[in-house]
C-alpha cells in the first residue's frame, strides 16, 4: 500500500495535449511543489495509459450537499417563526441571512469542486502513477505514486463497467483520505498496462461479507425506539405544549384584551423581554363560551381588539389554548421521523444478521 504521495507540475503543452485527448507518446516531469514554470532540465516519461476522469460527483460532494440541505431547513423555519405568533419580530430576520450565506459557500464549494473533477486527468507511466488536478484560482497540482506491485489496495468495480482504483492515501492532519483512479471507463486497457508495469490487483473473489452486528448492537438499536415512545407518551401526559401540538381542537376566538408579562429569556446572554398576550374568547365544541390566555406572547401587540383569530385548545381543558401556527406540526413530526429511523435501523441491522446467517449456514 503506498501512503504518501509526492507533487508533480507538468508542462502547460504536455497536460494540454493530455486534456485534449491527444496523447503525447512522451511527457515531461519534473519534481515542483508550485505551479511556476522553472527552466531545469527534465525527463523523458513514457505514459502508457491516460483518460480524463468522467465521474463528477463523489463523497465529497454529497457530503456538502447533505449538510447543506439542514441550513436550508433551518432557515426556512426560523423566516417561518417570524410570520407566525410568538415569534421573532420581522426586521430581526436580517440575523438570519448567515444561514443563506453558509447555504451560498457550500453550492460554490460544490461547483468548484465538480469543475476540479471535471478538470482532472490520470496517467499511467513506467514510473508512476499520477492525478493532475486543475484547481480554479491555484493552478494545476498532480499527485503521483511509484509503481509497485501492492500499489493498487482496493478495486470498486461498478454496475456500468466503470471502476475504481484506490492508488494512495493523503493525510490531512489525523484524517486519512483514500484516493487514486475513480471511474476509470476503459477498464480493460488500464489493467493491461498495470499488468505490464508488474502491478497486482487485488482479488474480490473471496471477499468476506461484512460482519453482523452483535447482540449488544442490536440491543441498542431496539431501545432507541423505545426510549422515543416512551419519552413522547411522558411529554403527551405532563406537557401542555404537545398536548396542544398533538391533541388540539381548532376553533375561533375573539381578542379582547392584551396581559403584558415581563420574562427572562435568552441562553448564556438572559434579558428580559415584554411579550403582550392576546386574551382570547371563544366557544367550545358543545357550545360552552370560554376565555383564555394565549400561551404564545408577541413582542408587541400584533392583533387590534376585537379581531378574529384561529386558535386551538384541550378538550378536556379549555383554559389552555394558542394561536393557530404552521409550527405546530414541527415537534410531532421531527419525533415521528425519529422513531420511524429508528425502527428502520434496527430492521436494516436485523435483516443484516439473518443474511449473514443464512451466508455462513452450509448448505
């Protein structure tokens, strides 16, 4: 297994020629860190084999695609909660354009780095093997490795025909990135030259399947689940939030008065802010004329008296009633997902322990 890996800067004409398709019986290398051009002399390379790389998406760029897809959920419902009772006030959505910011870097991160994919070239020479990337803004960096006979340590063959050649593993720090030749197309003449180079690939023939999870791992992927139900049945008896959430009656009220409460809120910086809750009148299902605090405070009065407004309350107990918001769903939704991942873990795992089973029982 080869683990470092050394940086080549080739000639412009020469990774031109390569880029292009027109392959040049002879490349030119010499040992340079930069991107600058330096008059010393160089050596005649024999490459073998080259082919632009084809595959533009890959870990990285899911990776930033899925963590992009929580700031824009989370921007989404914070905008939300400025438009719906007892939230931010709107002018102070303007803190909120960090998220949209962060959103905007990770799509240029993702395009940028699918242009370096795009922009990428493997050669195969006697010598080595190389990556040459052409980054935008920094220049053209190639990553090469020796050829050995170990120095392919992992084959990924694809449905398609494609393959992918583990060749090198560059350290970052304590992280350790595989990398190498991915979505290599003309699999057939790349592993005719690695041949001819002395190269052996390595076999996955007997590959071992992936162990089962044990039974303690199985343990605790039931008690997730249940902790979740468990937690929720506890929240649905004790708080008046959920119950809301979940077992709320819709119903209009009236607003007839405003109580002005005074409340300390904040995380590490606490202040104490005025909320002005609506004093809401309103008919029950069987008819009963009720009235009640809204349990959502406004930073300032957002409704004139005697206004209509959509509310929901406790059957059993209407004294215990809000505004209607779109938010409402967002508890009950996110425990649900929860407890559906969860049950779906724990019946991938278990499906992962019969097959192991039935792979390992002779027949």
């Amino acid at each position: 297994m080869q683990k470092g890996y050394q940086s080549y800067d080739y000639p412009k004409q020469t990774f031109d020629n390569q880029v292009d398709g027109l392959y040049n019986p002879h490349m030119h290398a010499t040992q340079q860190a930069d991107n600058e051009q330096k008059s010393t002399p160089q050596k005649e390379v024999e490459v073998l084999w080259s082919e632009r790389r084809r595959k533009l998406n890959d870990e990285l760029t899911m990776l930033l695609i899925v963590c992009n897809i929580p700031l824009l959920l989370i921007y989404w419902l914070l905008v939300l909660d400025c438009t719906e009772p007892g939230g931010m006030l709107p002018e102070e959505a303007e803190k909120l354009l960090i998220f949209p910011a962060i959103s905007a870097l990770c799509l240029l991160l993702i395009v940028g780095h699918m242009l370096c994919n795009y922009r990428t070239v493997y050669v195969l020479t006697r010598s080595h093997a190389h990556i040459i990337i052409h980054y935008p803004l920094v220049g053209r960096i190639t990553n090469s490795t020796r050829i050995t006979q170990n120095m392919v340590f992992e084959v990924k063959r694809r449905k398609n025909g494609s393959a992918d050649y583990m060749l090198m593993q560059q350290h970052i720090g304590r992280l350790t990135i595989p990398t190498g030749f991915i979505g290599v197309q003309n699999v057939a003449e790349f592993e005719h030259q690695l041949k001819r180079c002395g190269v052996q690939l390595p076999s996955t023939d007997q590959a071992t399947p992936t162990p089962p999870p044990s039974c303690k791992k199985l343990a605790i992927f039931a008690l997730i689940p249940l902790l979740i139900l468990g937690n929720t049945l506890y929240l649905l008896q004790t708080s008046e939030e959920l119950q809301l959430d979940v077992l709320g009656q819709p119903a209009t009220a009236t607003v007839v008065d405003y109580d002005v409460q005074a409340k300390t809120e904040g995380g590490k910086v606490r202040k104490s802010v005025t909320r002005y809750h609506p004093v809401l009148r309103f008919s029950t299902a069987d008819g009963t004329l009720t009235q009640a605090i809204d349990r959502l405070g406004d930073k300032r009065p957002l409704h004139e008296l005697h206004s209509q407004v959509d509310i929901i309350y406790l059957p059993h107990n209407p004294g215990v009633a809000e505004r209607a918001s779109c938010l409402r769903y967002v508890k009950p939704g996110l425990i649900l997902l929860f407890f559906l991942g969860s049950l779906a873990a724990l019946v991938y795992q278990l499906r992962r322990r019969l097959r192991y089973r039935k792979q390992s029982t002779p027949s």
